[in-house]
C-alpha cells in the first residue's frame, strides 16, 4: 500500500502573501512532496499550508518549510488575532493512508529534534506529547509568544527538543502527530434551534456520546434550518456513517427530517471507506479497490 | 483536475509468464505510467494489463506495450478458450477522471492510426466506433483469428487503420474507448432463483429498466442465497446507490432483505462521489476534496 503522510504547517505570517508563496514555493521544491492547498489569513496573521507525499519527504519538506520561514519571519514584530508563539507556529503531521500513527510521532519527533539543532525551542503535542499536559495545542501555547521568555525559564516547562533559552526572533514551534481531522455538519428541517443543541449532546463525548465526535448545535438563519456541526476526531473510531445516523435517529424523535448534510474541506479516502461499506454494505469493500490508489507514491 | 486515463489491454499470451513479465516491464519503463494490475489465464491463453496515468503518457504506455508484443507473439501458434483476433488483441481506453470520452476516442484513434502503420488491420470499437455495426466486439471477432483473412478481403470489413491485406504473425488489433464498467452484485437473503431473476428483469436495460443496467440473476449455493449479478457500464448515468435501493425495494415486495454487496475488482474514484453524496446526502460533495487527489498526475 502506498504510503501517504499530511502535513498542516501553520505559519506567522498572513500579510506579506510574497513571504508566504516563497514558503510554498520551499516545500514544493522538495521532489516527492505536493502541495495540496494554502490559505492566508491577514486579520489572523497567520497562514496553513499543507503538503503530503511519502512520510521522509514530508520530513524534507517540513525542514524546507521551517528555513525558509526562519529566514524571514521575525516575532518580534508579530501581532494578529491568532494565538501564536513562534515563527513557525505549529507543525502538524498527519497518517492519511497507509503510515501507522506511531510513524507519524517519529516523523514529528524527528523533525522537532532537528528543528532543535536549529536553536528552536520546540514542544511535542497530541499523539507526540511526551506527557498528558501537553497533548493539548491550547495550554503549550497559553500565553503565547508574550509569555514564553518566563515559560521557559520554568522547569515544568522545558522544551521537549532545542534550547531552553529564549529566541526572541524564531519564539516555539509545537509540532506533534494527530489523526485526520473531519468536519461534518448536518442540516435538519426545524428552526428549534433547542433540537440541535440537544442532539449535538445526544452525540458528542464529552456528554456521553461518540468517543471522536465533539459537536455544537446552531442556527442556520438564512436556510431556515438548525445544524448540528461536528468534528469527527477519528473516522476509524467512531465512522461516519454511524455519526450520521445517530443524528438521523435522535431527530426523528421530534419528527425532524435530515435536510443535507456538509463535508468540509479535504477528506482522507480511506475515511469514505466506511461510507461504502455501510451504505452499499460491500462488507469487503476497500479503499485499496479505487483505481487511482495505483497512481499514489 | 488531474487526467487519468486508464488502458486495459488485453494480450493473447497466458503462459509464457515471462513474456507476460516482459510486456509488463515494456510498459512500466514508460515515464508517468503506472501499472495497476496484470493477470494471465493459462486456459485462455491471455493475459489483461491494467495500466494508468496521464492521457499522452499512457497512450505511449499502449505503443510500448504493442511493440513487444508484437515482437513476441506469432498467432499461427496460439490456440487458447477466449475468443481472440489478434497478438494484442482488444485495447480498450477507459477515461477515469478529468478525461472526457471525446479524448479517449482521441487517443484509441491516434494509437489504432500508429498501429497500422506498423503493418496490424486495426478496427475501432465501442465509442471510438466509426459505424454502428462496429460498436460491439463480439461482432467485430466474429469467426476470431481463424476468419480473419478472408473477413479482410470483404470491403465491408476493411479495417479502420492499417492496411487490409492479412497479417498472419499479428492478427488485427480492436481498440476503442469506453465508460468504466462496474461489476455490482447484491446478494439477497433468500434460496428463491426466481426472484433474484426477476429483479435482474426489472433493473436491467433489455426488459426496461434503467440504461446502463445489464444483470442476471444466480444461485449463490454455498451461501443458501441468490444474487443479482450486475454491470453497470456507466455509473454517472445510472449511479451505484439508485441501483441498489431499487433492487432493495423489488426484493421486499416479497419480504426478502439485502445480505450484503459486492463491487468486484478497480473501482474508479468518482464512482464513489454518488455513493457519498446519496446515502451522506452531502449535495455537493466532490471527489476533489478527498485529499490524496493531490498527488495524481
């Protein structure tokens, strides 16, 4: 099977759209590494790019990406509505079909303890983390770049690879492994707005439902219609198919019909996976049997 | 969007593996083509190979691919169970994603066109037929390899490339394009062949149903079920979904279920976006959003 890795490169600099297609022009230039979508945000100050291939040119293309963003971003001078706390800011490696997890932390680790070598204070997050407090993005980046000199100099908050000395210039970078991400709303025929929310509920982890589902529910004025918006943290876990129709069953309760649903952004095939085999219950079917899979590195 | 064209050639050489290999190797050394799969039957004394990637390259992977073949084979010495014409006997181009089937007309006539110069009766088949008595290749390998030369000499006949007179090494070559085909079978819960024939009456083309519909229905023993067998020869006129929730809907007429489905062998990817979109009901879902799509040619 071919082996694809994502990465998700969120970098300091959503202004000087130059700069930033100078960044992608350092990742593209890596053989083996695709770009498949950049977008900046100048409120943010912030820009993501995203690129995939075999996981070691993925590493390549991630070292390409932290140079070139060295080279040109200086923190110091950085101020967006973003939480941030270095130049490059956050490093997301991502299995997409056919690279273990496992891989996807050695690959992060490996360019961390790089990115280290370049004086860079890095920290390891999600399924990198090499303790629970910091599996999650939002508290190593409490404070962010304006509270990172004293961070530092706290124990508890060594970096996990580079200098504990502050680099005023290039601040942290957090780079980590997690799963693909999916964002998935469903649209139901009601206005009640208290329908949503209570099936957003229904279905999420935190009140009991779906072990990868966190979920809100809000109102869609101009459909006339409530949403229940969704992220699906892990679509091996808990598919989504299963998400769907647990939604499908708590809305029937109040004789409310699904009306649409949305998949936005990029999705993972081995995600629709699932999808196929639940709906045409092609019990065996798999992602292996599209065509174009002979086509992947 | 990236173009994907997809050839599946089939040759008349089953047994002598390693030319089998040969062949294979011919058309892998062409740059941006990739081989997807390749299987011989000794019986038939044939072998299929699957090959693809961008229009131009894989249409050098078909010259390649004639090349050694003719090279190899002799007809005078080749006697198998499958009907054949020809050392390489049917080449089909399949447009896959981005190609519309205009261009794969394109492509099976630039190559038929290179083909005959090289000495092979060439005749168009299918959507690249030049009339309607030549659209299906059992008629136009009526008789086989045997009738060949005295078909020749018949103006009515006369190939579409390539020159009439008998070649008795290579045989005459069919080439053309179609639609991808997808073998579809749903397996019901019950022992009663007759209701898994009706269906296939209902659902299939020839007796009113829907267009790109053929199907038969069988007796799966072992399982003590039935099975309506399908081709469906083209999934955007007649999508997969539509198709099975009709067979789902005939068969609880007499209150059997559906036990499961299979879809036999490659699956294109926008096959796929139907299914999705359908059963997801994400109305505008598309496959360009499944991310490795960023790394097709």
């Amino acid at each position: 099977m071919s082996e694809v890795l994502m990465c998700e490169a969120n970098v300091s600099e959503g202004r000087r759209l130059d700069l930033v297609e100078g960044f992608v022009d350092a990742v593209r230039a890596v053989d083996g590494v695709s770009i498949a979508d950049y977008s900046s945000d100048a409120d943010h100050h912030r820009s993501v790019i995203t690129f995939l291939g075999p996981p070691e040119r993925v590493l390549e293309g991630a070292k390409a990406l932290a140079t070139a963003v060295l080279a040109k971003i200086d923190m110091r001078e950085h101020a967006g509505e973003h939480p941030r706390q270095g130049a490059l800011d956050v490093v997301p490696f991502i299995p997409l079909r056919g690279v273990s997890t496992e891989r996807a932390v050695e690959i992060a680790r490996e360019f961390g303890g790089w990115l280290g070598e370049q004086g860079v204070p890095v920290y390891f997050y999600e399924d990198a983390a090499t303790r629970p407090e910091r599996q999650s993005l939002p508290k190593i980046r409490k404070g962010e770049y304006e509270a990172l000199e004293a961070k530092l100099a706290d124990p508890e908050w060594a970096p996990d690879a580079g200098p504990a000395a502050f680099n005023a210039r290039a601040g942290a970078t957090v780079t980590g492994a997690r799963f693909p991400l999916i964002a998935f709303n469903v649209n139901l025929r009601t206005e009640d707005l208290e329908i949503a929310k209570t099936i957003a509920r229904a279905v999420r982890h935190i009140n009991g439902g779906y072990k990868a589902v966190r979920g809100m529910g809000f109102a869609l004025e101009d459909k006339k219609m409530v949403q229940v918006s969704m992220n699906l943290v892990n679509y091996t876990e808990t598919p989504i198919p299963r998400v769907l129709e647990t939604v499908r069953s708590e809305a029937a309760r109040y004789g409310v019909a699904v009306a649409g649903t949305e998949l936005i952004g990029p999705v993972p095939l081995d995600a629709l996976e699932e999808v196929v085999r639940h709906y045409l219950q092609t019990h065996d079917f798999e992602t292996e049997q599209v065509v174009e899979t002979a086509l992947l590195p």
